[in-house]
C-alpha cells in the first residue's frame, strides 16, 4: 500500500489524499505494524548490528551509498531505522519516568533535545537513519570526521541530507545531530502530507502528550529542519526516486 502510496504523492496534489485519509493518518503517526508491510524490508546483517526495517526504496538508496562510502574507505553503519509509535514511545516514556523531578513541561523539553515525541519522529515513515554513533563529538576527530565529512560531501547524491543541523543560523526544534541522515525524495513529501492532514490534536495516548501544541510540537519540531530542506526539491531527484522504486519492486 505505501509504494502506491509513494506514487500517488509524486504525481498528484496533496487534496486527492482524502479519501484514505484514516490510512494515512496511521501511517504517519506510526500506528502501523512495518514489519508486517510488503513495503519495508529488513537491513541485512552487513550494514546493521540488530534487527533494522526501513522503506525499501530507502534501503536501495542506502545501499548505493554505501558502495561508494566503502570504495573511499569510509564504513557506514545503521543504527537505527524504523520505529513505530510504540517503539517511540517506549523511549519517551523511558526518558518521561527518569526526569520525575522536573516539571512535565521540563520534562518534555529536556526529552525533545534529541528524542521525538510518538507520533512526530520522521523515523515512523522509514525513511530517516541514525548512522556510526549517536553522539556529535564522535563526528569531531578521527574516523568519525572523516565518515561525517564524507556525508556532507556526498550523501545529497544519493537523496541523504542531515535534517537536524547546528541551530546557529536560527533553525528551532532538536539539537543538532550528526548521526541522523533522511530519505528527502520520499521524506519532503510525507512532510507535507503531515502538515495537511495531522494536528496536535491527533498527538496523544503517552505520558505528557497533553503539551504537544503547547509546546508548538509540528512548527517548532516536525518542521524543525533546515529552511532550504522545506523547499521542493528538483525534478531529477525524485526520477531517480522512482527508478529507485521501480527496482526495490
């Protein structure tokens, strides 16, 4: 259903979408079993040290980059890819219990520094990646600088894009990550499908979801991602994402 999905959304507007609305709502929030979708595939042991999903079309793009990491010597490693609004929130609420002396707002605050609340992690449509280490200062010298240097240089090749960047210039939402690499021929456009189709309102059944809009949970940390990223991208990029499509089929 989601390749077809992916179909719809490359070649018609985003108001055609009504009809299924109900279906891509629970996708979008996470609310869906991947692992049983003929649309997700699981990362082979080569490039993930645990049991890893991600939308095949992502995988095949991955799996491109990864070539040409290897050949400049660079390994790339997944070490996280899909997660449900269930897996979501068993680390929320993890994180939720850790902090009970701070205020449920500061709590949610503290939490959302790197971690999403269930139902706004782009990591629910499989098409965003933790890589290496989760941590920036692995990035900073050695092996890790050479792997992140060559991302920035090269994963846009293969539609990767570091969507969580330094806030310097002004970009809200999560801290910057180093680790986090999205699928944004697919992503950009699950992204507008959330804005026209999800409220904050839709954004509940954990511990502190009562502060989603409070906290202004889609325009601060949904849309939390570089300004240029938000625009449309070019028509070569997604052709390359159908093709890409076409062969995972």
């Amino acid at each position: 259903m989601i390749l077809r999905l992916f179909a719809f959304i490359f070649f018609i507007s985003i108001p055609a979408f009504s009809q299924e609305t109900a279906v891509e709502k629970k996708f979008l929030l996470g609310k869906f079993d991947y692992k049983q979708s003929g649309d997700f595939v699981k990362v082979d042991p080569e490039y993930a040290d645990k049991t890893i999903y991600l939308n095949s079309v992502v995988y095949t793009a991955f799996k491109e980059m990864h070539r040409a990491a290897s050949k400049d010597g660079i390994d790339l490693k997944i070490l996280s890819g899909t997660r449900s609004f269930e897996e979501q929130k068993k680390i929320w609420e993890y994180k939720w219990r850790k902090l009970v002396s701070l205020s449920p707002l500061e709590r949610a605050k503290s939490i959302l520094v790197y971690s999403a609340m269930p139902s706004t992690s782009r990591h629910h449509w499989g098409t965003d990646i933790d890589l290496n280490y989760l941590e920036n200062c692995h990035f900073e010298e050695g092996k890790g600088k050479a792997v992140y240097e060559w991302l920035v240089k090269n994963a846009a090749e293969f539609g990767f894009h570091q969507v969580y960047t330094s806030q310097e210039f002004g970009r809200k939402g999560y801290h910057e990550e180093k680790w986090h690499w999205s699928y944004l021929p697919i992503a950009s456009k699950f992204l507008s499908l959330y804005n026209a189709v999800i409220s904050s309102r839709e954004i509940t059944g954990f511990a502190g979801s009562e502060l989603a809009e409070e906290i202004k949970i889609i325009q601060e940390y949904v849309n939390g991602i570089p300004t240029h990223l938000l625009e449309p991208l070019p028509t070569a990029i997604f052709t390359k994402a159908i093709v890409q499509l076409q062969e995972a089929e």
